[in-house]
C-alpha cells in the first residue's frame, strides 16, 4: 500500500530540511544546556593533544626529563621535570618535581617546584613546594614548607663606572682634609 522511501528526501522549497532534527555534535553542549550542568570543564592538560602517560601498572626508576606533557598514573621514583605534569589518582612520585603547571591527585613524595600547583582533594604531598601560584582543595594531605617564588622584574640597570681621567681632562680633585679641633 504504502512504501516507505529508505534515503532521506532533500530539502525541496515545499519540503523544508526543519521537519528532519539534526542532533547536536557531542563534543559541543546542545541549544539551551547549560554548560556549568553539564560535566565539569576538562584540565588545560587533559586536552592537550601531546599528552603521554605512564599507566597505572607500569612502574618507572630513574629520572623524567622534556618539555611535554606527562600525566603519571603508575609510580616513578626519581625527579621528573616536565612542562604540564598529571599525577592522576593511583599515580605516585618519589622524587623532585619540577613543572610550569601540576596537578596533584596522586601522591608526590619530595620536593615540588612550579609556576602553577593544584592539589585536589584526594593529593598527598610530603615535601616542600616552591610555586607562583598554589591552591590546596578541601581534603588534600600536605606535610612542608611552602615558599611562594615571584616573577623576576627586570632589573634597572645600575649606573656605569666613571672612566678613568684622559690626557685632555685633570684628575678629580682631592677631598679637603678634616679640620683638627684646638686645643
């Protein structure tokens, strides 16, 4: 009787393509959601497209060094000195830390030195941290001291030495001696 077509009709002027809902990309919040509703904004690091990350199951001795992106979810022990660094929640550093921006959500046993630090709620760090800018969430474990470091002003430049006197100029001349008082 009636035969349902299988391909979607085109938009034709007596057709119009409204009547076909067009769903909303996933990645992009859909017209009228919320975004704060939505799931929370992912970290600067986590959406990096050079992110490497040592798993959950691999352990790791000796030193971490580049300029990139790591994220630890495994154990490390030795300093690790990167960009952006992750310690995820099952990872764990025992060693130097030293990255422009971290996030703690893991365990970092040493010293923590950064422009940016963030330690979530579930963080351990036992050791000092050296950062710009620090923020410690509710619940996070810190055993040290904290020193905040601040970007470094150019410095003025100080006055040049006085040269020393040519053929053409005469010498400064002597400070006048001091005057003895009478007796």
């Amino acid at each position: 009787m009636f035969n349902k077509p299988k391909a979607p009709v085109p938009s034709t002027p007596d057709r119009p393509s409204s009547a076909i809902p067009i769903p909303p990309l996933p990645d992009l919040p859909s017209p009228g959601m919320n975004r704060s509703a939505s799931s929370p904004a992912p970290s600067p690091v986590a959406s990096s497209r050079g992110l490497s990350t040592l798993s959950s199951d691999l352990q790791f001795e000796g030193s971490v060094s580049g300029a990139g992106d790591l994220q630890v979810d495994g154990s490390v022990k030795g300093d690790v000195r990167v960009g952006r660094l992750i310690v995820g929640e099952t990872g764990a550093i025992e060693g130097n830390v030293t990255a422009d921006y971290l996030e703690v959500r893991g365990r970092i046993v040493g010293g923590v030195n950064g422009k940016q630090v963030k330690l979530v709620s579930t963080a351990y760090v036992d050791g000092d941290i050296t950062a710009e800018q620090l923020s410690i969430d509710i619940g996070a474990y810190f055993q040290g001291r904290v020193l905040q470091s601040r970007r470094e002003a150019p410095v003025a430049a100080a006055p040049a030495p006085r040269p020393a006197p040519t053929a053409f100029e005469a010498p400064p001349a002597p400070a006048p001696a001091p005057a003895e008082p009478a007796p």
